[in-house]
C-alpha cells in the first residue's frame, strides 16, 4: 500500500523526528523506516498568497496496509498545523 501526503509549516528535520519517536529508525535524511513502514520524505518551499512562503513537507508511506494507516494517522496528529 502507499498513501502520500503534503504537510505546510513543519521541517524536512521535524517530519524525521516525528517518524522515529513513532518507532522508525533513519536510514539517511529522506527516508525513515518502521515496523511494516517506510517513509520517504521530500520539501520544497511554497507560496501563500503575495508575499508568505512556507516550508511543504511531501511523505509517501509505504508497505504493509495496516502499519502504513497507523503510523499515518499518528503522524498526522503530530504534524498538524493551526492556522490563524
């Protein structure tokens, strides 16, 4: 299975450490692996109306159906945002 996602105002640096405290371990900056899991993570900068960029953190989970779903949904309560 793959599922992948965008999060805007996290760090390419942050989306790791989030990865390994949900059970991961890091192979190399780009790519964190898990029980069932793995991670490969991209970012760019993205512009938010005239004048406000933010950092876009892109994941593509991979593997076994129910690890990938569990370790993306707690990934993103971890990685969500409010805006204002």
């Amino acid at each position: 299975m793959q599922r992948e996602r965008a999060y805007r105002g996290i760090s390419l640096r942050l989306a790791r450490e989030y990865l390994e405290r949900l059970g991961g371990d890091s192979t190399d900056e780009s790519l964190v692996t898990g029980d069932g899991w793995r991670a490969t993570l991209s970012a760019e900068t993205v512009s938010v109306g005239p004048s406000l960029e933010l950092t876009e953190v892109t994941v593509v989970f991979e593997g076994e159906a129910a690890a990938v779903e569990a370790v993306l949904e707690r990934f993103s309560q971890k990685a969500m945002r409010a805006g204002g």
